[in-house]
C-alpha cells in the first residue's frame, strides 16, 4: 500500500511539473523548463522509495511500471479534465479499459 501511495503522490507532482505551465502560454520558455524542474524534484523524492520499497516488496520492475502507467493515467485524466479545462472522452475511457485488461494479464500468474 505504501508503493501505491508513493506513486499517486509522486504522479500528481510529475503531472503538475510537466502540465501546468500549459495554462501559462504567457511564460517565457525559461521560467516553464525551471518551475517544472523545481515540482519535478519532489516527484524524484517520491518516485524513487515507491519503487524502492515495491521491488523490495514484492513487486516486478515491469509490474512497478505498468501500476505507474495506471496511476499516470488517472491522475492526468482528472488534471486535464479539472486544471486545463479539456473535455473527457468515450474513447479515453474505452483505452483505460483496455488498459486496465494489459495490467490484469501482468499479474496473472
């Protein structure tokens, strides 16, 4: 539980770091690239215990990776639906689906 939690944190700190000087066109392409680098670092802070502490407890780098993908997806999905103002789709929702089937199989024994 500890892995998971680590990663949707540190997801919500990587989509911020690389989405949200989108809502900011104003931004000079300095102050974007140093303002994403600053969120990126606690992103990095989370990232890399939860992967830590899921390898070491049980997990596969390639079970760690699609779990991330996952949460990736969710925590963008709400970012762009809430923050950036973008519609959410029927065939967003179908490819999470089928997504979600991809992550069934990795943990199939």
């Amino acid at each position: 539980m500890r892995t998971i939690v680590l990663l949707l944190v540190s997801n919500v700190f990587m989509t911020f770091a690389w989405y949200y000087h989108l809502k900011h066109t104003g931004w000079p392409l300095w102050k974007a690239i140093a303002f994403s680098w600053f969120i990126a670092f606690f992103e990095y802070c989370l990232m890399v215990p939860a992967n830590r502490y899921g390898f070491t407890g049980g997990f596969s780098a390639f079970q760690l990776k699609m779990i991330q993908e996952v949460i990736t997806l969710v925590v963008f999905s709400v970012f762009a639906v809430w923050a950036l103002g973008e519609p959410f789709r029927l065939n967003y929702l179908i490819s999470f689906g089928l997504l979600l089937g991809a992550v069934y199989f990795m943990f199939k024994k």
